[in-house]
C-alpha cells in the first residue's frame, strides 16, 4: 500500500521511535504532525486503517460521504443508544473512522466550535489552560481558511496557516430557491442571520464553514503530508501498552498479516484511539476501574475509576420533508438518471456540482426558551437548578439545526429511499444534554474484540421533552414560515404526530440517533478521582503517557466538534514540546 505522500512501512521494519502515536485518526495525526516540525524527532503513528484516503473516492468527494457508513473504513460499533427501563435500543453500525484521518475522513464537514461558557466549563476539570481565553488560537490553528470569491469579508479570518484547508459551503446553484425559501422563513419569524459564530457565541442561521477545499475533503491525514521524519504503520492495531512503573516503554502491534511486533518509544506514546477504542486500550494495558478489569483477568497497575467512564453525546431526531419538486438534490446524488450523470460530469471536469458540495449550506443554532417555560417538567428543572436553565446555562443554542436538501439514509438507514422526489432531512441536534452520561467498557481481553458501549440517552426524560419541543419549534418555521410555508409537504415515511405529546414523544425514542458526536471516556481532571488526565493530557500516575483525542473531553461542546478535536490535538503537541525542551 502506498499514498506516495505518507511515508508509510510495514511492521517489523523499524522498532525505536522518539514518539508513538496510537491511531491516525483526527488528532493523532495533529500530533504527529507538529511533533514532527523538528526533523530531528522520528515519529511513528499506529493505525488499525488503511493508509491511502487519498485513493477512497467516498472519502474524497463531499456528497458521497454518506456512503462511508458501515463500509470497510468504519469500525461499525454495535451499540445501545438507549437503555431505559421501559425501552432498550441496540444499534449497528455506530460510525466511526477506521483509515489514516480517522473519523474526519468519515464525517460531514462542518467547521465550527461552539460557546465560550462552555468551554470555559472545562477549566474545573483541567484547570487554567483551559478555558475559552486560553483555547481560542488553538481552535484557529489547524485551519487555513478561504474566502476566494471575498463573499463573507464581514466575517474573520478563523485560520492561521494550518494544514487544513477550510472554506464556506459552495453554493449549489441548483439549491438556491430552497436556499432563498429557508433564510425567509428563518426572518420572517423574526430570527437572526449571523455568520459571525467563531467567537464565543452562537445564535441564528448561519451559512456554514466546511472541512472541504475546491471541491474536496480535507481531513487530518494533511498534518503527515511531506513529513519524512513520520513513518506510518497502517492496517495495524495496537493490542497493549508496554509499562514500566511509572512509563510506558512502548507498544504491543498486531500487523495486517496477522505478525505481533514490539515497538519501543524513547519518550513519550500518545493514545489517539478516539471516544471508544482510547478507554479499551487503556484498560487491556492495565490502567482502568479495578473491579471492571478484574472480571477479565486483567491486573490493574493504575486502578482508574473513570476510564471508559462519562461518554457524552448529542442525541438527534432526524425527521424528512417533501419539498417540491426539483428543489432538493435527490435526483443529482441517489438516482441514476440524466442530472446523476451530469453531477458526475461536472464533477470529474472540475470538482464542482452537487457532487463537490458538502450538502449543508445552512446550519440553525437557536434557543427556545419561550416554548420550553411553559412546560412543567422544564420549569420544574429550572427552579431546581437555581433558576438557571439546564439546556443552555450560560446562554448557549439549545440545538443545531441542519437542513440536508435531500433524503439522507445516514440519520435514517430505517427506512428506504424515497423512489422518486425531492425531500429535506431536519436534523435537530440537542446540544446539552441533562442524561446521565454513558460508557464504554470492555467486552472481553481480546484487543480486536469491539468495545460494549452504552449511550444511555434519554435516562432522563426531560431531554425527550426537549427534543420534542425542539422538532415543533423548527418545523413551525418551515411550515408557516414565508416562503418555505409553499415549498413544503407531507413528512415522510410517516406523519410527525406534532399534536400530541404522547405520541411526539415515543416517535422521538423510537427515531433518534447518534449525532456522531461522543466524547468524553478519558476525561480531563485535576486528579484520579475525578477523571482520566491531567491538565498536561497525561494519564495520571504515568510520566510518559497522554490521551489526545476527544474522549479528553470534560464537557460536551454546543455544536458538532471536530473543531474542538482538532483544537485539543494543537494544544496535545505544544504540551508534549513544552516538556522537550532539549527538541523544541
Ligand atoms: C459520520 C460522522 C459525521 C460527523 N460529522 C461531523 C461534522 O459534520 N462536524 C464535526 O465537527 N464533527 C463531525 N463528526 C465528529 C468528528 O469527526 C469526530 O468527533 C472526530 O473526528 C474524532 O476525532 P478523534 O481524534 O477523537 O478520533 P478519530 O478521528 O476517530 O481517530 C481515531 C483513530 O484511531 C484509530 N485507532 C483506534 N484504535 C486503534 C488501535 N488500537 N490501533 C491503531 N489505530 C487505532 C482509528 O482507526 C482512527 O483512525 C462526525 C463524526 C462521524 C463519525
């Protein structure tokens, strides 16, 4: 397997590096990238994947990335979504990204990163470096962003010369009259445009920035581009950690055929295995809740109570509408047919058409507060917690909205392809949950045994009201708002029974899904007893050893958050010079 870009070679060939990093994935390969500026440092990056994105046309071209879902580059997880005494819910695939870029090779674009109370939330966990007055350079850093066409000079430049080349939606001509319905629909409600969302607040429509460049996906693997000094070990799982008191002297790698090899680290190994596989390898190294490992045999070195522990994600329920016909892009992107084949025309000429979009143009981010006040159980909750509301404490979005102008079976493998039409999927996203968290734990000592996940959504009932509320309140603007009000029609494959609570309600349990957002199960903390790593993302007790990956995560963000991934891998690598001085 060869990218001719990566510098990728097989197990056995090398076993000393400077720095291992485990998992290619979206902050792996940050890491590994910026570690790799001093050309000095050797750097290897572990991925169970494959090493050639570049060569994965459904990873390459935006409007395909649907099709990424329970293929050979997703880990596909089974897992329960919900776990209620009256209802449990067990699913498959749970995507995430098993290729070098991970699960942004896999994901939908959007660049955004959410509210300064939040992240000032997680200065509890890892103390003064980090809040949204410390983060704010690292959110910006990865990216260089474009604006070539100079349509958005009102907004800032929210890059700063990194690897990722980010830009605001193309605007499909063939979306502009449902483009032009939705933003009259949103004002006519009295409801803010405002594409000025990157600094600390978030409200209104925006016109969303995406992790697409001319036509292209960019992911991580950009950070490893034309880096000598990284050598990449692909289609390799990591099975263990190899300790030594307080360090980890290197790894344990089971290769592509089958061969166990030990490789060594001289300084430091990364864990960049993502939400789920991150807790697993811990925990398969000795390092998790004593009584957990104990049922499988395993000896604790570092009884640590949370890891796997605190799983955060967004529930979402997505819902589709008939939009008349023509507005959506059904007929340019899943079937086959004279404006298919043009899509693809367009697309192998120049990356343009509906094929290079990324399919969200605009994302909504509103609060409801006027609705939810006159629910008992939400008032009840709010004079509970002090008087302050649960879903956005520091003023925050209750939701994300996203309008998909087409039927999209990625939020709803449930039900088949509409056969003919045009349809919007609504995906509204509840971005705070009140639920107990879930959690990851291991299913057995077999390293290529998936993990047990359990999102437990829903545990607390109030976040099924929310939702339901949430669904009202957008599809009001799109039913009777200006100009949308005559471009809608009937929901699809069923009617929304938005008159009653009830029936609202179990549509909700029985509908939701996955926002594709965890995070979480390593958590940032001032000591063992309340999370994972320290304010430095080492595991606590060790010296050598860090968690750099969303399961860091103490508090959810208020939106998707890649942007926040790729902020955490920024602010990993300078952590890690800071403690080599002698290379940095
Ligand atoms: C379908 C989908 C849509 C999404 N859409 C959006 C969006 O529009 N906007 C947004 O902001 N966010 C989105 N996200 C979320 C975002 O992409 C993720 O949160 C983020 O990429 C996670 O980064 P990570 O570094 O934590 O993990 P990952 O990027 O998943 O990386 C983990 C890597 O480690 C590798 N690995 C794991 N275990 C091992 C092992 N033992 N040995 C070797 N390698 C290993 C994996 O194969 C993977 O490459 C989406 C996610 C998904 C899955």
């Amino acid at each position: 397997m060869s990218t001719g870009k990566v510098n990728l070679i097989s197990p056995g060939s090398t076993h000393e590096f400077d720095f291992v990093v485990v998992g290619g994935g979206t902050a792996g390969n940050v890491v590994a990238g910026r570690l790799a500026e001093n050309p000095e440092v050797s750097v290897l990056v572990i991925e169970a994947g494959r090493g050639d994105p570049e060569n994965i046309a459904e990873i390459t071209t935006p409007a395909r990335a649907f099709e990424t879902r329970n293929g050979p580059n997703d880990w596909k997880y089974k897992t329960t979504l919900i776990d209620r005494p009256d209802y449990t819910r067990v699913e498959k695939p749970n995507t995430r990204g098993k290729v070098l870029g991970g699960s942004s090779c896999l994901n939908y674009y959007t660049w955004v990163r959410g509210s300064k109370a939040t992240f000032d939330d997680w200065e509890e966990f890892g103390g003064k470096g980090w809040n949204w007055h410390a983060l704010k350079d690292y959110f910006d850093k990865p990216a260089t962003y474009h604006d070539d066409e100079n349509n958005y000079p009102h907004v800032r430049d929210i890059g700063m010369g990194g690897p990722l080349h980010v830009e605001h939606a193309d605007l499909v001509p063939e979306l502009r009259p449902f483009r032009d319905a939705l933003l009259k629909a949103w004002t006519s409600k009295g409801l803010t445009i405002n594409d000025n969302i990157y600094d600390g607040t978030q409200n209104g429509l925006t016109h969303c920035v995406n992790t697409i460049y001319k036509g292209v996906r960019s992911s991580s693997w950009s950070f490893l581009v034309g880096k000598t000094n990284i050598h990449v070990l692909s289609s390799s799982h990591c099975k263990r950690l190899l300790i030594d008191g307080d360090r980890v002297t290197g790894v344990e790698v089971h290769g592509p055929n089958g061969e166990d090899t030990t490789i060594q680290a001289r300084k430091e190994v990364i864990v960049a295995g993502g939400v789920y596989e991150t807790p697993k390898l811990l925990m398969l190294s000795g390092i998790g809740p004593e009584e957990e490992l104990s049922k499988f045999g395993i000896k604790a070195i570092s009884n640590s109570p949370h890891v796997g522990q605190n799983l955060l994600d967004h529930p979402i329920m997505p819902h589709t509408f008939r939009l008349k016909d023509g507005l959506g892009l059904d007929d340019h992107l899943l079937r086959a047919g004279p404006q298919k084949e043009g899509a693809v025309t367009a697309y192998n000429r120049n990356h343009s058409g509906p094929l290079g979009s990324g399919l969200l143009e605009l994302v909504g981010f509103p609060r409801i507060d006027e609705r939810l006040c006159r629910i008992k159980e939400y008032v009840k909750a709010k004079q509970e917690n002090g008087g302050i509301d649960p879903f956005g404490p520091g003023g925050q979005p209750h939701f994300q909205i996203d309008f998909v102008p087409m039927f999209s079976d990625a939020f709803q493998w449930h039900f088949p392809v509409p056969p003919e039409g045009s349809w919007l999927t609504v995906i509204v996203d509840l971005l705070r949950p009140i639920s107990k968290p879930g959690f990851v734990k291991l299913r057995s000592k077999d390293p290529l045994d998936d993990p047990c996940i359990n999102t437990n959504y829903f545990n607390n009932h109030l976040d099924v009201i929310a939702l339901r509320e949430g669904v009202r309140a957008v599809d009001e603007i799109l039913m009777t708002g200006e100009g949308f009000k005559d471009i809608i029609g009937e929901d699809y494959p069923w009617p929304m029974p938005r008159n009653s609570d009830e029936a609202m309600e179990k549509a909700i349990i029985e509908r939701s899904q996955t926002g594709f957002h965890p995070c979480g199960t390593c958590r940032l903390s001032q000591n063992i007893d309340q999370g994972v790593v320290d304010g430095t993302l080492k595991v606590h007790g060790f010296k050598n050893l860090r968690v750099v990956d969303a399961s860091v995560f103490p508090v959810i963000p208020d939106c998707r958050i890649q942007n926040a991934v790729y902020m955490v891998g920024e602010k990993g690598a300078d952590l890690i010079k800071a403690d080599h001085k002698d290379l940095y």
